[in-house]
C-alpha cells in the first residue's frame, strides 16, 4: 500500500449540539455534529422533529390552506 495517498486519521472528540461528547477517529481534525445517539429520537424512545430548514412549517401552512380551501 502506497503511504502517500492515504489520508491522516486523527483520534477527535466529536461534539453534539446537545452538549454530548465522545471520541472517535476522523480524517478531519474537529467535528460538529447536530445529532447523536444521545439525542437521537430513535435511542431516546421520545418523537422529536429535527427541522433544520423549516419545512415541516412550511408543510403545515399547505395543509391549513388545502384545508379552508375545502
């Protein structure tokens, strides 16, 4: 295996928005993350909506205008 082409690992600590940390290894030297498994809706047990770009809004607002158009 030739040592030039592979990427650099890195050991990091990955942080969540939640607040939540943890170590893993990346070819990147920091890491963001918006969900983990300490927040995901899926290892909680609870429904959560995670809308970054607002469409569920957006998809609500359709459907109160479909509605009343009826």
């Amino acid at each position: 295996m030739k040592k030039e082409i592979q990427p650099k690992m890195f050991d990091v600590t990955a942080n969540c928005v939640c607040g939540n940390s943890f170590k893993t290894s990346s070819t990147k030297e920091e890491l963001e993350v918006d969900i983990c498994s300490n927040c995901h809706p899926f290892f909680t047990g609870t429904q959560k909506f995670v809308d970054t770009a607002g469409r569920i809004e957006k998809f609500q607002k359709r459907f109160e205008k479909s509605k009343s158009s009826k």
